[in-house]
C-alpha cells in the first residue's frame, strides 16, 4: 500500500482507502451527479482525488471542494460498477462528517439545508405542499 506523504495526513479520510480506486473511470456512468454535470470532480474518482488532496493538505477546504462533496447524492452506485471494490460510502460518509466540521457554511447555505434536511427525509411532509 502506499505511504501516506511524509507531512502529516490530514483526518479526512480512511487514507489507505482511498489507494483501492484505480481511477478506471467505470464508475462515471453509475454516478447520477456526474451524468447530470458531466464535470470529472463531480464524479466519484474525482471526489477520491479531492479527499486526497484534501487530506495531503495539498488543498484547502474551500467552497468549490465543499460543493463537489456536498453534489454526491451517496446512492453509492459507483461502488456496484467498481471493479476493484472501493468502499466509496465508507469514504464519502467521513469526508462529509470533515466537512462538516471544518468548513464555515453562509447564512443561507445553512437555511436551504437546514429546510432540506427537514422537509425531503419526509414523505409526508413532501405531500402536504
């Protein structure tokens, strides 16, 4: 496996992780996010490349990072089409729970996912509009 970088890796991440994906690319079509956008860092081995540099430091936190992670909808349908087993949840899941706590969201970024987080886990409440 490889070594982490001589500096300190950040806690992003399970970092021996991220060395599984082989970055075949087989998971772009299975990610609904990438082909929507069609952006490489809106696909899953884009997003395993930004973990990475995020947890080498190689990277800062920022909006752009924030919103390629914040994309993933965590349907983990890349990890079905990977042929080298990556455990993709595992990864994303960590890297959100980094997010989190690391990155200063606006006032109304807050607002838009705190309505999110209480209206679409719902049914019910979705009907009642």
């Amino acid at each position: 496996m490889a070594a982490p970088p001589a500096t300190s890796v950040r806690d992003v991440v399970d970092y021996e992780l991220l060395f599984d994906c082989v970055h075949c690319g087989l998971c772009l079509e299975a990610c609904p996010t990438y082909a929507v956008t069609r952006a490489e860092m809106d696909s899953p081995r884009g997003r395993i490349y930004l973990m990475k540099a995020l947890a080498e430091g190689r990277l800062q936190l920022e909006d752009d990072a924030a919103r390629h992670l914040d994309l993933c909808l965590g349907c983990r349908g890349c990890e079905t089409a990977c042929p080298s087993g990556v455990h993709y949840g595992q990864l994303i899941e960590r890297a959100r729970a980094f997010v989190e706590e690391n990155y200063s969201r606006s006032v109304p970024q807050r607002t838009r996912r705190t309505l999110i987080n209480a209206i679409f886990p719902y049914p019910a409440r979705l009907r009642a509009g």
